[in-house]
C-alpha cells in the first residue's frame, strides 16, 4: 500500500504541472468562449455552427493521440499525450455523460493501453542496473493498474509490470 501511495504521489507530482495554463491564456480562452457562443466570427478563425456540430459528433482525435505515443521518447513527449487525452476525457464527459473516461473502449485504447505500453517498453529499453529510466515509477503505476482491470489486457500487463519492476530494479 505504502508503494503504491508513494507511487500515485510521484506520478502527481510530476505531472500535475502539465495541465496549468497562465492567468492570461485562460483569460483568452474565455474570450475566445464567449466570441464562438455569440456567433461573432473575428478574422475568419471562428468556425459556423455546423462545422461545431460536425467536429462534435466526429468524435474524439485519437490518431493525433496515436501519433504522441508512436512519437514519445521522453517524459515530456509522454506530457503531450496525457494532456491531450485529458482533453479527450473531458469532451468525453460532456458529450456523452461520462464520468470515468476509462469506460470508454476507444479512450481505454488510445489513451491507457498504448501510452502505457509505449512507456513500459521504453523503461524496459532504456533502464540499467545502474540507472532506472525517470519514468518508471510512473509506468510501473499504470502498467499495474492496468494488469488488475480485469480487461482482455491484463495478462499482457502483467508480463509488462514484472519486466517493468525488474528493469527499474523495484
């Protein structure tokens, strides 16, 4: 249990910074909201109304997700692919209710299966018996997390964890 609490701490600590915008962006972002609800369209970058509704029901873009985790080679590289599947998950929430993103097979897929694969083989590749790889708590977290979902994934994580744990050297 200590493990894992220190783990899900390590992981918030070094993620939590990732999703902050500055004062001024959100105050853009705002603006930004309320021109797009009003209808005004400013210099040609305001979309009509029907190209919302199209973008909305296309659903979410999981091959910019994809292309983030074939791409990832640091923990930073990792930082885009969680923001943009928080983004994801939100979009999610609000267009269809859901409260845990994680139900949805597709956002399951795209947005836990393959970072977290990705993230464990590149510990698993980068890590040495004298130096663990800086994220391996982190995908050490979501590689176990993952083997005890009880989901068609899970055998597979659970060779991951264990290779995982032995390169880190936990």
């Amino acid at each position: 249990m200590l493990r894992t609490t220190t783990a899900l701490l390590a992981l918030f600590l070094t993620t939590a910074p990732t999703g902050c915008d500055s004062k001024s962006d959100a105050k853009s972002g705002d603006a930004k909201t309320a021109d797009a609800k009003s209808g005004d369209a400013k210099s040609g970058d305001a979309k009509s109304g029907d190209a919302k509704a199209a973008d909305a029901n296309a659903g979410p873009d999981y091959a910019k997700i994809d292309g983030f985790v074939a791409a990832a080679k640091t923990s930073e590289d990792f930082d885009k692919v969680l923001e943009g599947c928080m983004g994801i998950a939100i979009d999610l929430a609000m267009a269809k209710k859901i409260e845990n993103a994680d139900t949805d097979p597709d956002y399951w897929a795209h947005c836990k299966i393959g970072p977290a694969r990705a993230k464990a083989q590149l510990v698993i590749k980068e890590s040495t018996p004298d130096k663990m790889h800086t994220s391996c708590i982190a995908a050490a977290m979501v590689a176990e997390e993952i083997r005890d979902a009880n989901k068609p994934e899970s055998e597979e994580f659970k060779t991951l964890a264990e290779n995982v744990n032995k390169a880190c050297g936990m």
